[in-house]
C-alpha cells in the first residue's frame, strides 16, 4: 500500500471516534420544558410558559392551527399545529424576513421596536388559509398558503385594519371587522385586497361596551364578535346579533381572572437609566386578566376559548378556558363559575390523543445547518455577518458597529420562558477585536446583559443594568467562557454569572429587575449579540452551546399526594383544616384541634383524571359539598356523593393549591379570621392568595 494512502487511512481512523462523539447530540438538549398536559388527562394553563400573544386559532377537520404576534423579530407569524388543543406542534413561519426600509435593518438609527407584526386573524375557506396581520406604518398584511406548513405568498392590502377579524360567510360574502371601541365592518373585494365602496359602517359605537382585538363568528344562523375592553381594565366581552351589520347586544364572556398571579415591576417613567419602577401590587390585575381570545368548537360539540394575560416581564402568555353556552351566550368557564377560567382542567375532547410536548426545542448546540426554529433575530438580520457553517458546530456572529445593545444588528433571540430558567452559553471571544462586545442579553426595555470586551489592555468581562445604568468589571483571563442568566419571573429577578470551566460558575454584578413594558410589545428575551463601540465592523464570536434549563417545567410541580394523608393550611390566615362536627372548619394554628391527630389529616383519595376525594382520618368521612357550597355547606358524609364529594386539584405552581368542587365548580373556601365554617363558593383567588381560597399542603407521615 502506498505510504501517503497508509497514512490517510490511519489518520481518519484516528478521527473517526471523535466525529462519532460529536455528532452524538448533548444530553441538555433533552431538557425538560414547559408542557401544559399534566399526563394525568388534565391541562394546566398556561398552554405556553414563553410569550405568545394576540393569539388566533382555527379549526379545519380535526386540525387545529394557532398564530400569534411576533412584532419585529423576524421570521414571523408562526404557525402551530395540534390535535388536542393542548400539545401544539412548529410548522412554520408564514413570514419570513420582513423589510420595509432602514427602520426593519436597524440602520440609519431607526427601528421598529414596537412595530411590525401585531394582532393577526387566521382564517380557512375553499382549501387556502388566510393570515390578515397589521404592520405598523403600512396596510393590511396578508399571507396565503394552500398547505399551512407552506409555502406562503405575501400581499398588501389597500386599506390598514386595526385589530381585524375576517369573516367568510355562507353566502359568499367576505366581511372586515375592526377598530377600538367603534367597531367598523366592511364587505371584501373578491381579491381581498381592498373593501368594496360603499359597504363599510360603524355597526357599534363608543360607549356600548365593545373594546378591540376582535375575532368574527357566525354560529347557528346568528353572528358573533368577541371583542377586549382594556380601559379601566382588562376583560373580554361578546357581541351577537341576527344581522352581521346589527344590532348587537353586548355581553360580558370573560373578566378577573388572573390565575393567582399580581401585576410585578413596572416602568414609572424616564427615557434613560437609571429608569423609575412602580414595584409590584400585590392585587392590581389590570396587566394580568385573561382578554383578547376568541372560541372554537370540537368535532365532539364541545366549545373552547383561549386568550392571553399580560404575565409581566415574561410577556403575554396563552391560556385555554372550557366555554359553557348559556342562553345563546358564550362564557369562558364552568357552570356556576362564569368568567372565571380553571388553572386546572380535563382535556378537551377532540376525538385525539397526543403526547405530552412542546412546540420547541430551546437549547441548540448550533450543529445543524440552520437555526432552531425557536430562534428569531431582532429586526431583519445583515446576511453574511452571521453563520453556522464558518466554524461548524457554533454560531459566529460577526460585530457590526452600534453605540449600544439596544441598537446592535444581528441579535439572535428566543422568547424567555417561566417560571424559573437558567440559560447558559458557551462562546469562544478570541477572535474579538478592538472595541467589541459579545455575550448573552435579556433583551427588553429596559435590559440587561453579560458580555466581554476587547479594550487596548486585554478583554474585560462586564455586566450592565440598564434599569440602573451601572456597569460591573473585572480583567479576563481566557477567552474561553460559559456566561448564565438565571431568571426567576415570578420574583422578577435575574442575576448573571461566568464560569471558565462551566463547573463553577461566579455571580457577576447586582441582581437586576426584569421589567413589564409596552414600549416594543415583548417579554424579556434571551439574546446572543456582538456589536462594535468604535463605529467599524469588527471580529467575531464563536457560541457553542446554548442550553434552557427550567427548574419548574410542569404544571404539576409536585406530584398529587395519592394515598397519602395531608394537613391543609389557609395562606390568608395560617388557618388549619380540620374535622369538626361532620363540618369541615378552620382552626386557628394554635388551637388544640389544629395539634397533630387524626382531626387535621385528610386523605387523598384518586379519582382519575387529577381529581381527588378527601377522606376525614378522623372520622372516615367524606368531604362533600352541599346545595350551592355557602357556608356550613361543606360537610363530612359516611359515603362519598358522586360529583358532590369531587374536587379537581389545581397546583397554583409555588407549593400552593386550590380545590375546586365538581359540584359548584368554585373553590374549597375558609374565610380568613372569621371563626366560620368552610364553603365551596370561591370564585377563584386574587393575587396575593390570602383572600382564603388557597392552601399549603404537606405530606404527613
């Protein structure tokens, strides 16, 4: 054998072990995320724990297809599939880059945060689904496709739609619905680019209680408009009339529901750090109630509604709701509870069973040839400044010159995702040059971010608050780093921290505030970026992994006790559950009642479906509910009562829970410092959960 082919062939056996490992995919890339099916037959919201807003959603067959807003960040419009309501599927992006000038390429130091594509209406007719979108400064987007996985064709309307709903109705008419608070309607041109002369009107008018983000129906011969009114607060009404042009009547369908959940950290003023923050408010739910949703109805005649809730510096997040019909009226919840919607509740019945998933794979160890689909870049990306293919195995961006992170091209983001993650990335700044910055940011306004720097002495590790305009700094050794943020959206907290070896990692600067604002419309985001200080193109940064983990990934955060006996505590008033004259009754902690015994242990009885009876070890009575669930209406029965003796178990997701009677379909209720009885009337709970419908619960031995 000739030496140089000798030499080859041992040369590659030699590599063969090491391309073996690495394409072997990490083990991070398995991380448990955010699932809302509990596997146990029950959903707990909300469907996604990462942003999705202004969400439409459509049936066709036994198909069911979701889009939402997506603002500036680019590729657009994602739409998602699913068969059960509850586990939903990526397809696509129906829009791609989206470039209308300077302001979309962040150039000339304009953008468009806040802009781009907001509040879309999906629809389906004749074998071609429709995506109506607004674009800020421009018409009426819309986007068409034959197949919702693709390919999808763009048009501009001749007229903008604020907030539209498309209808296309039995007839063969297409009509418009739009606007805030006068609503407008209109009948469509055939091509539906524009509206035909004469046919719009106001068909509701100020002061009748409508709102915006609108969704059009027709159902059993009459019309329907589900409508958002966010003035003093948020809550979402129905309209119905006979005619599509009216009258309608108007009805309340949604309001107060928060799902245990206050308004958090808000900007309070200032255009430049350091910037003023209204702290949270344990009750206020302006920013939180579900709104802007709309209902769609299974092949088994079941309704159900979704919506979205403003969940702080997350973002908006998407929930579903059973809707109950009641004299021709839609309303988001169960009857007896109206307008309140369940954290916890049975799948809906679509004839369907899938598992337990995500839309997305968060963590990206950056070796296939093209982006996760989670990822989306912030504005229209510079092409040729970015790869995957330079360096394979990680994502190089290289620097283009800004004055600071808000205005840095080429960001790569992925929503941020709650309640708890911990994101970490891997990058290799030796190739920085003078005046870069490269690293992993919380983008939003304001943000925050852990980067090195290449300065004329060396790189210099630094993080920056923007909230307070404080920058911490220290020399780095090596160029070679892992950087985290660790993020906890229920606190609204972040702190960042570096590691050289990705072992032992060290806090870098003070914690910072993850803020709610409306200024571009968006939760914080996770972003990889490197831009120059110096006005010039610079070097580049190599990321090699970028890992999600979520410390509490399920809506079950803990297992339901099954067999197991339990105390149950008040969180209004420390109160203790207790057996009491075939009552069940609050005690103080301190009453001899509330001592360890048999009269505070309650067992916990599976009745499938994560529905629980409860079984008095003090007397073997069952927990049962009676006549409209008022007080003394909550009582101890020999045998259990069906329905009566049922709660569905709702894990509030911080160590809490709620129990909700299948009979009044309201929550198991102790009055605080009332002396009372218990009763099972509670609508729901308010966000500071001490108004006496929410429980601490341990396992006793």
């Amino acid at each position: 054998m000739p030496r140089k082919l000798l030499t080859f062939l041992l040369l590659l056996t030699a590599a063969l072990p090491a391309v073996a490992q690495r394409t072997k995919a990490p083990a991070f890339l398995q991380n448990p995320t955010w699932t809302s099916d509990n596997g146990n037959g029950t959903f707990t919201n909300p469907l996604f724990y990462d942003e999705f807003s202004d969400p439409d959603l459509i049936r066709v067959g036994t198909d069911y297809y979701l889009t939402g807003t997506t603002m500036h960040a680019m590729p657009g419009l994602p739409v998602l599939h699913s068969k059960d309501l509850v586990n939903w599927t990526f397809l696509t992006y129906a829009a791609g880059t989206l470039d209308f000038g300077p302001a979309y390429r962040l150039e000339e130091g304009k953008s468009i945060y806040g802009g781009g594509i907001w509040a879309p209406s999906f629809r389906y007719h004749n074998g071609t689904f429709y995506i109506f979108t607004n674009v800020n400064g421009r018409k009426t987007q819309l986007y068409t496709a034959t197949n919702p996985r693709g390919p999808w064709t763009h048009t501009e309307l001749k007229k903008s739609f604020h907030d539209l709903s498309v209808l296309f109705d039995d007839d063969g008419k297409v009509y418009v619905v739009w606007g805030y608070e006068d609503l407008h309607l209109a009948e469509l041109t055939d091509d539906l680019t524009d509206i035909r002369l004469g046919s719009e009107q106001i068909i509701v008018s100020k002061g009748s209680g409508a709102g915006e983000g609108c969704h059009f129906y027709k159902i059993d011969g009459k019309y329907y408009i589900t409508s958002t009114v966010y003035d003093p607060l948020c809550y979402q009404v129905c309209l119905r009339a006979d005619n599509s042009r009216g009258p309608y009547q108007v009805q309340v369908m949604s309001a107060e529901e928060n799902l245990g959940f206050g308004s958090g950290y808000a900007l309070a003023g200032g255009s430049q750090p350091p910037f003023k923050l209204n702290p949270p408010v344990p009750n206020l739910v302006r920013s939180i109630t579900l709104h802007q949703g709309g209902i769609v109805q299974t092949p088994a005649g079941e309704w159900w509604g979704w919506s979205m809730m403003d969940h702080n510096s997350v973002g908006r997040l998407t929930c579903l709701s059973p809707v109950t019909w009641q004299n021709g009226w839609p309303y988001f919840g169960l009857p007896g509870n109206f307008t309140r919607t369940p954290v916890t509740w049975i799948k809906p019945n679509t004839g369907a069973t899938e598992a337990p998933h995500a839309p997305y794979r968060r963590s990206d160890d950056f070796a296939a040839a093209t982006l996760q689909p989670v990822w989306q870049w912030n504005h229209a990306p510079t092409a040729g400044r970015w790869s995957l293919a330079e360096r394979r195995g990680h994502l190089r961006l290289h620097s283009l010159p800004a004055p600071d992170f808000w205005q840095a091209r080429n960001t790569l983001t992925q929503r941020a995702i709650g309640p708890e993650s911990v994101v970490t990335t891997e990058v290799d700044l030796s190739k920085l040059q003078a005046g870069d910055v490269a690293g992993l940011a919380l983008l939003n306004w304001p943000y925050a971010w852990l980067s090195a720097a290449r300065t004329a002495t060396g790189l210099e590790l630094r993080q920056y608050d923007h909230v307070t305009g404080q920058t911490a700094r220290q020399p780095l050794a090596g160029a070679h780093l892992w950087l985290r943020a660790s993020c906890n959206f229920d606190t609204e907290k972040a702190r960042f921290s570096y590691s050289p070896d990705g072992r032992t990692f060290t806090e870098l600067g003070p914690e910072c505030t993850m803020v709610f604002q409306l200024r571009t419309f968006q939760g914080v985001r996770y972003g990889l970026f490197n831009f120059n200080t110096l006005g010039q193109a610079g070097g580049y940064a190599d990321f090699n992994t970028f890992e999600v983990a979520e410390l509490r990934p399920r809506g079950l955060t803990r297992p339901i006790p099954y067999g197991q006996e339990i105390k149950l505590t008040s969180l209004a008033d420390s109160a203790v559950l207790v057996s009491w004259k075939n009552f069940v009754r609050p005690v103080p902690a301190r009453d001899k009642l509330a001592a360890d015994g048999p009269t505070n242990r309650f067992r916990v009885v599976d009745r499938g479906q994560g529905r629980v009876a409860l079984q008095s070890v003090a007397t073997g009575g069952w927990v049962t509910v009676r006549g409209l669930g008022g007080m003394a209406e909550v009582r101890l029965e020999k045998e259990a009562q069906g329905d009566a003796s049922l709660f569905q178990w709702q894990d509030m997701q911080r160590g809490d829970l709620m129990l909700q009677s299948l009979l009044t379909h309201r929550y198991l209720f102790a009055d605080p410092h009332a002396g009372s009885l218990c009763s099972a009337d509670a609508p729901g709970t308010r966000p500071d959960r001490r108004d006496g419908a929410c429980f601490a619960w341990v396992a006793l031995p």
